[in-house]
C-alpha cells in the first residue's frame, strides 16, 4: 500500500476509536478481562440503565461518521493491492490477541466489520441486558486491540470497515442463504420440507431438547461433539430466549433461528469479502465446518488452499504462537516479511497435495514452518560460530602480529610493520562488526521473533 493511503485508513481509523472512547472510555480498564466486565455491567440494572441512557446517541454519531468516511474507506481497501483476509464469525475475534497472532503470520491485512454498527441494529429485537452485554464486550475487545490498527510496518494488520449491504443486497442474500437454511433442515430431520415457513412450523411443535435430538436423523452435520448434545441445546435455548425481545420460543424455533442467522452471517460476509476482494477467515469451527458444508452442498466444491490454510493455523497444531512478542512483532512485520512465511508455508501444499485435503495441508503447513524456523536457527549458529572463530584465530594472528613488532625504540619501526599491523586491527573490526551486525539482524527478523515464540512453548 501506499505510504498516504496507510496514513489516511490511520486518520479515519483514529477518528472512529476517539468517538467510540468519548462513550466508553470512562468504563472500559485496560488490562481487566472484557467478558468479566460486560457481565458486571449487566448484572448491575442501575448501572445498566445508566449507560443505555448515556449512549443513546451512539447510534446517530456512528451513522454520521461512516457517512463521511465509507466512500473512502472502501476505495482504499478495494483497490489496495495485498493479500486482505476478511473475519467472521463473533462481531469482533473475542480471542483478540491471540487470534490475530495466529493469523496474522499468513495474511497481510484483516478486514473486520464494524462490531459496533452491527450490534447497534439488533438492539430493536434483543433485550436490554443481552443487547448491553454484547456491546461492551466487543467494544472493549476492539479497546484492546486498538494498538493494532495502527504501526510501524509498511502495510496495516488490522482495518476496521462500513457494512456494504443495502437492503436490496440483504433481500437477495437472505433468500440464498434461507435455501441453504432449508436444504440443512431437510437433511438434518430427512423432511420434505418446502420453505422457511414449513420448517419453522414444524419446529415450533419440538418443545424439548430431548424430543429435538429424538427427531435428528443426521447429527453429523449439527458440528459439535454428539455426546454434548444435550447440554448445547438446553444452554442454546436459554441464550436465544434470554436475548430477543418478547419471544417465547420452543427448542426446534431457537434452532432454527440460531442456523438461519448463521447462514445470513455466512452469506454476507462472502458477499463483502468477494466485493473487497479478501478471502475469508473464520474464528469458530462450527461456522468453518457449516461454511464448508454449504459450499459442498450448493457447488460440490471445496474451500480453496488459502481459506484452510488460515484455518489450520487457529488449531491445536500452530498454539505455539500465541507466544509471540506481539510488540517485536508487529514492529518487524511488512509485506515482504509476510510474503517469505506465507510463501514458506504453502511451500509443497500445491505440487504435491491431490486435491484440498484439509487434514494434509494442516500437516504440510507445520513442517514447512517448522522446517524454515531450523533452517534460522541454523543460520545463527554458523553466524556465532563464525564470530567465535573471527574473535579466536584472527585476534590471535593480530595480537602475535602486534607483539612481534613491538621495537626497542620506536624510531626503528619499520613504516611497513605499522601500516601491517593498523590494517589488519582495521580488517579484523570491519569483519567482526558485519558479522555481528548480520547476527542481530537475524535475531531480530520475524523468523527470530517465531523461534523465541517456538522456544517458550517447549
């Protein structure tokens, strides 16, 4: 990207946290856990009633500030010219940090929606406390990671982006994405069912988890562990009628109501990332595997190397690098950094994997990590051993050098044995210092900060 149009995603970026901390600055802690804030918040109805009153025009602000700013703001990720990675998933990465170590190894930029905006239109139809907690959760999730949407390095991490859906856009997706809601009920229950309606309908007559997970004919495509069942429906219909406002809702309803929304969810955010030109990136694994599902269904395809390799590194495989020194890192990063681990590792994945096998590509990824981090590691051993040999044998010639020269008086020095001597005390601190200077270099690159990350997990 170019040096002003980081400047000015920065300037629009600075703008929006100043508006949104002139509301919960006074609230938000730093360094407090931001789920254990919001549900102090919530359990605190004075307190609650307070703030709902004092961000009343949170709303009309917000609205008025991306009026001003999405034209441009979308331009500029539009036609920026890196590998942009758009989140779904939660309104923000409540992993925060951690999800944008894991990812940010692979991608040049992240493109995450405006969480604010998007919680801000479901306050009509949720209840207040449910609405308050979401809202103070995620905007201190992004105070958190404010730090990250601004830097050192040539190309931003972190962009904050204006939803690009109209109403007529929203229409048509919702009619898509309730087809692929209506083929999932159709296989889950094996029902004929001929729309939403139908399914809602029938739904609506299932009143407890057990009748629920009674009627599933195919629970392998519910994504979460089977012996949990039980267990995620009850806490699934206790959330959902908790949340929305004057709902009184069966079992089978909260279902559908929770896979129809993660379907929409689904259907925009690769709309926007299709319009922005990103991939996508997902923070849950119900909602990769509900993603990879629907594409199999609608297109028997798959997803592409990229959307599992972003994937993989969310796993048990890659937990490593939540050690990274967030700080050296985001400090070191820039486009060509990025491109030799990205490059790295995909290394292999293309040539030699038949097909997208997700399981294999996850394999692969690791050992070409792994495999560039030894060859690192064994750059800096050849450099200090290079300097100890530097530091032993020459200074040894130099000082035997030196010694032999000394005469009784100096007025028999020989001019050739001083310039001998001053040249190679000159040579001697030239090569050492490059390779010193090369040392630090190595130490201090990205691959530097990924062994001392690797090394801390040990």
């Amino acid at each position: 990207m170019y040096f002003f149009d980081i400047k000015r995603l920065e300037n629009i970026t600075r703008e929006y946290f100043d508006l949104i901390e002139d509301y919960f600055g006074t609230l938000y802690t730093p360094g407090v856990d931001k789920h254990f804030q919001a549900e102090k918040v919530r359990i605190l109805e004075t307190a609650a009633q307070a703030i709902l009153v004092s961000i009343e025009d949170l709303e009309e602000d917000l609205q008025e500030f991306w009026e001003k700013n999405s034209a441009e703001i979308i331009s500029l990720v539009e036609n920026a010219e890196i590998f942009k990675v758009l989140y779904t998933g939660n309104p923000s990465p409540l992993e925060g940090v951690n999800f944008i170590k894991k990812t940010a190894l692979y991608l040049d930029t992240l493109l995450i929606e405006d969480p604010i905006s998007f919680l801000l239109n479901t306050k009509r139809v949720t209840t207040d406390k449910a609405y308050l907690n979401q809202l103070v959760k995620h905007t201190f999730n992004l105070l958190d990671m404010k730090k990250l949407f601004f830097g050192e390095g040539s190309i931003p991490l972190l962009i904050i982006f204006p939803s690009i859906i109209n109403q007529e856009i929203r229409t048509s997706l919702k009619e898509t994405t309730d087809n692929s809601g209506n083929n999932y009920f159709r296989l889950l229950l094996e029902r004929d069912f001929t729309d939403f309606n139908d399914v809602w309908e029938y739904l609506g007559s299932i009143v407890s988890s057990e009748q629920l997970i009674k009627d599933i004919k195919d629970p392998r495509i519910l994504f979460f562990n089977e012996s949990m069942m039980l267990e995620r429906f009850n806490q699934m219909h206790s959330d959902i009628n908790e949340t929305f406002r004057g709902r009184n809702l069966t079992v089978g309803q909260t279902l559908a109501l929770k896979t129809y929304g993660q379907f929409l969810n689904l259907g925009t955010h690769v709309f926007q990332s299709q319009y922005l030109s990103s991939q996508i990136v997902f923070n849950r694994k119900d909602h990769w595997d509900l993603y990879k599902w629907d594409i199999n269904q609608a297109h028997q395809g798959k997803p592409d190397v990229d959307n599992i390799m972003l994937h993989a590194l969310q796993t048990q495989e890659f937990r490593w690098l939540e050690n990274i020194d967030m700080d050296k890192f985001y400090l070191l990063r820039n486009e060509d950094e990025i491109k030799i681990v990205r490059e790295a590792l995909r290394s292999n994945i293309y040539q030699t994997l038949n097909g997208v096998n997700e399981d294999n590509i996850k394999k692969q990824a690791s050992i070409n990590l792994e495999s560039v981090l030894n060859e690192h590691s064994r750059k800096l051993e050849d450099l200090s051993r290079e300097l100890k040999k530097k530091l032993s044998i020459d200074m040894l010639a130099l000082v035997g050098g030196v010694v032999s020269s000394i005469p009784t008086s100096f007025a028999l020095v020989p001019v050739i044995g001083v310039a001998s001597t001053v040249y190679g005390a000159y040579d001697l601190f030239t090569g050492t210092k490059k390779v010193i200077v090369e040392k630090k270099r190595a130490n201090k690159s990205l691959m530097g900060v990924l062994i001392d990350a690797k090394q801390r997990s040990i």
